[in-house]
C-alpha cells in the first residue's frame, strides 16, 4: 500500500512583479502555523515599497479563521501604507468564508 501525506503543511509563495504590482501567488494546504510566513511575505512587499498587490488564491482549497486573520492583518497593513490589494482565484468555499464575514 502507498502512503500518501494528505495533510503537507508546506506553505509555497511565488512573488513576481508586473509593472508596478507585486503578485503573490501561493500554494497552500492550509495549517495554522503557516500563516506566519504569509504575513511576513506581506509585510516585506509593503516594507520594500511595494504597494499595489494582487494575493492569488487559486492554489487555496481551504481556509479558516486563522489564515482569514493573516489577510485581514495585510489588509490592514497595506492600508496603513496607503497602498492596495486584491484577491483573484478563490474557489467557492473561500468566496463563501469571505462572504459570512463581510470581506466580498
């Protein structure tokens, strides 16, 4: 029998920039401690001057309060900085999350 591991906790970021906009794309099997990473990665676009971000969900399947609470915290972050971000990509479950808690 082959083992698979269903529950990676592996949190990958890509960054590429387009023009003036940073892109953060990201694969992520959602868990708790993987947060801390998105937030970092963040806070450095903002702390390096960039101000225009476009976060990309489409790597997501799943997402709690946890991870809700690490983009609200960039949210806020960027707009602290004057600066803005979007979301593209999110599947239903996440649109759905983002629904109930008034942030779509």
């Amino acid at each position: 029998m082959m083992e698979m591991n269903i529950l990676n906790t592996e949190l990958v970021i890509n960054i590429r920039r387009v023009s003036n906009i940073s892109i953060v794309e990201f694969i992520w099997r959602y868990r708790t401690f993987t947060c801390l990473k998105l937030r970092k990665a963040i806070v450095a676009l903002i702390d390096e001057g960039n101000f225009r971000v476009v976060i990309n969900m489409t790597g997501v399947n799943y997402i709690d309060s946890s991870g809700l609470g690490t983009l609200v915290g960039g949210l806020k972050r960027i707009s602290e900085n004057k600066a803005e971000m979007a979301i593209l990509g999110t599947n239903p479950h996440i649109l759905k999350v983002f629904l109930i808690n008034r942030l779509g």
